[in-house]
C-alpha cells in the first residue's frame, strides 16, 4: 500500500466510525450489501448513507444524518452505510438498489425495497447543515 492509500484508509475509518458509533451498519463488500437488502421486509425502512471523504460534503452528511436518525420522533427501522472510494463493490452493489445518478456522499431512504427518498450530493453541499436535518427529518417523517 502506498502513503496515499494508507492514508485515505486511516481517513476513512475516523469517517466510518463517525456513523458506526453511532448505531449504523457499515457494509463493506458486494455480498453484505445483497444479504442485507435481501433480508428487508417491505414495511421496513432503511436510511443508507454512502460516505466519502469529500470535505465540505461529507463534512456536512454525517453529522445531519446521525442527528435527525437519533433525535427525530419517526426514525427508520435500519441505518447502513458504504463507502465510497473505499469500498467501491459495496457503494456500486448499493448504488444498484438506489438507481440514480452516483452520487456521494448522498442519502437514500428505502421502504423494503422501494427507494422513496433520495438526496444527492449537489443537494448537500454548500447548504446549512440545519436545512440539510430538516430535509432529512421531512423524509423520515413522511416515510417512517
């Protein structure tokens, strides 16, 4: 491994463990993204946020989705999270299931397996991160 990949590793597992302290799952290989998405009932409903390493972005998406999925009344049934960038099978297996324009980081919310809610980097960057929560919240409200 090089110094660029071992540190774009150590990066991304401070950037991980922002989320997975925090109560959400990281998949990290094609075959966990499938065997969880398959195990979904469809009254379930799954917050996935694709990570990235992506400054402002990022820096913005992680503390909004773990603030709205703790703190909101309605909250999803499961929290997941890829990793772009690092675990490029898992984000693309994911991306899959979400069939928009790639986009990380970004949001998707599912019911079993029904996206019905998704927000894309270009919606996340630039913005207050209390209007990024509200979008979150209206989501979760709607949907869970």
């Amino acid at each position: 491994m090089n110094a660029y990949d071992a540190y774009m590793k150590e990066l991304a597992t401070q950037m991980r463990a922002e989320l997975t302290q925090n109560g959400f799952t990281s998949l990290e290989t094609s075959d966990d993204v499938t065997a969880y998405m398959n195990g979904r009932h469809e009254d379930e409903t799954t917050f996935v946020v694709i990570n990235s390493t992506c400054g402002c972005a990022a820096g913005l998406a992680r503390p909004a989705a773990v603030a709205v999925a703790e703190q909101n009344d309605k909250k999803p049934d499961n929290k997941v999270t890829v990793f772009a960038g690092q675990d490029r099978e898992a984000t693309e297996t994911m991306r899959n299931y979400i069939q928009q324009v790639p986009s990380s980081p970004s949001f998707a919310l599912f019911k079993g397996h029904t996206l019905v809610h998704f927000t894309p980097r270009e919606h996340i960057e630039g913005r207050d991160i209390n209007d990024l929560a509200m979008d979150i919240k209206e989501a979760f409200d709607t949907h869970c």
